[in-house]
C-alpha cells in the first residue's frame, strides 16, 4: 500500500484568497484521496517554520510572502512545491 502523501499547507485565513485556496485544496482531496495535512496559517516572513523540517512533508502549498522562502522551500528536500508570492 502507498504511503499517504505529507503536506504542509502554509496559507493565512485573513483573506478570501486565502479561505479560497483552502476549500479548493479540500475539494481536491475529497475526489482525489487522502493527504496528511498540516496547516499553519501565520504570516510567513522570517523562514519556513522549524515544524516543516521535523514532520519532514512531501510538500508544501503556500501563500509565500517573500523571495527569500521560495527560496528556502526550492532548496528543501521537497518531492513538490507550489504557491503565490
């Protein structure tokens, strides 16, 4: 059996863009299959929270606020990644 994919959803809520990309991520995984979601919706300026590294994600979809995160994400050891900056 396949292992269930790990992903890290950094996405704030303050926003409809936000709320929006969640429920589309929710309808995804319905027809889709499951995933391992954790979410953390702080604004992200100073780095990739230490959790990311510990629960070790697959992936990461995010609302990305700086260059300096893609960046930080495109050097992880992430099977993918995607987001908005």
């Amino acid at each position: 059996m396949a292992e269930i994919p790990k992903i890290a959803l950094l996405i704030r809520t303050t926003r409809a863009y936000g709320r929006g990309l969640l429920r589309g991520i929710a309808n995804y995984l319905q027809s889709k299959g499951p995933w391992s979601i954790y979410y953390d919706g702080h604004v992200l300026r100073n780095g990739l929270p230490p959790w990311t590294r510990r629960w070790k994600a697959d992936g990461i979809i995010g609302w990305l606020e700086s260059p300096r995160l893609v960046r930080e994400i495109a050097r992880g050891p992430y099977q993918g990644a995607a987001g908005v900056w």
